[in-house]
C-alpha cells in the first residue's frame, strides 16, 4: 500500500505541477509545501475510505472542499476551471491508488 502511495503521489506531484502551469492564474504562486501536504492528505483520507469500504468518503469530501471554497471565494485567486479539475485529479489518483492496492497487492 505504502510504495502504491508513494509512486502514485510522485506521478500526481508531475501532474499537478503541469496542471498550474496550464489552468492556475499568475497569482497563484511558485510550489507551496502546505497545498503538497494538504494533497496528500485528502487522497490518502480517500484512499483509506475507499479500501475500507467506505464510499461515502467522496460524498464527505465534495462537501468539505464545497464550503471550504464558499468561505474563500472572495480573497482566492484560484479559477474554478483549474479547482475542479485539481479535485478531480485528486478522487482519481485515490481511486487508481484503491484499485491497485485491490488487484495487485494481492
């Protein structure tokens, strides 16, 4: 589970890095540590929901990502082109984290 993580979170970094570049406005900013821990966060939480068999992870995280971006929509740069598509990104590298870890690690 750990190396699937690993290597998958090596993949989403490139991923995400190319995805700024393209989608963020300019205002965004350079690398910031505390979006790269909060990343590997959500997707870990929705990994470890989805092994579990807890789907419903996905219905918790839309919400929390919906009001957190409601109570930051006035003094955030992010367009939401660029913040749907980064959440997206992030439900499907955990999805294809749970589907390894389900298939191949057996």
């Amino acid at each position: 589970m750990v190396v699937a993580l690993v290597i998958g979170e090596l993949v989403a970094g490139i991923t995400f890095h190319f995805l700024k570049k393209h989608l963020a406005p300019q205002q965004s900013g350079g690398f910031n540590r505390e979006s790269l821990l909060k990343g590997i966060l959500e997707r870990t939480t929705l990994l470890v929901g989805l092994l579990a068999g807890f789907p419903h992870v996905l219905t918790a995280y839309g919400a929390l990502k919906i009001s957190t971006r409601l109570t930051e929509e006035q003094k955030n740069h992010i367009s939401n082109t660029y913040f749907l598509v980064g959440n997206l990104f992030s439900i499907l590298f955990a999805m294809i984290y749970a589907w390894i870890i389900n298939n191949l690690g057996k």
